[in-house]
C-alpha cells in the first residue's frame, strides 16, 4: 500500500507543480484521483475485513462501487506548436 500511496500523492503533487508553472498561459492541468473503490481487485486483495477499514476512511463511509455502464469522463486535448 506504501507504493500506491506514495505514487498517488506524487501524481497529485506533479499536478499541482504544473498548474503553477503554466499559470498564465491558457493551460488548465487537472487529475482525476478517485478514491477507494470496490474492485475485483480490492475485494480479492481486502477481503471484508480491510475493505471496512478503507470504507471508514471516507466521508460517506462507504467504498465507491465500479459501474460498467458509468461514463468515463473525457477529456480535450490542446494542440501547441513547437517553440
């Protein structure tokens, strides 16, 4: 759990360095960071037990659940030129 842990907060810490850097120029830098969620994955990895424990961890008490039919979101890609 260190590594995910520690990999999710660089990827969170590395939005926010770029946001500043680019502060200015008309580029927005966004993450999308969800929580914990009840994967096949996690549930095979959890089982019950660690499952309540990440569930407390979270406003709604409750882990988030993976629909199939969720849209996924989109996201735009800009175009720039070399400088």
């Amino acid at each position: 759990m260190t590594a995910y842990s520690a990999s999710k907060a660089a990827v969170r810490n590395l939005t926010r360095s770029w946001a500043e850097d680019l502060k200015g120029t008309g580029i927005g830098v966004n993450v999308l960071s969800p929580g914990a969620t009840a994967t096949e994955l996690a549930e095979e990895a959890l089982r019950v037990a660690g499952q309540k424990v990440f569930a407390a961890m979270t406003p709604l008490q409750r882990m988030a659940i993976r629909r199939r039919s969720e849209r996924r979101p989109r996201f735009s890609h800009l175009r720039t030129t070399a400088l």
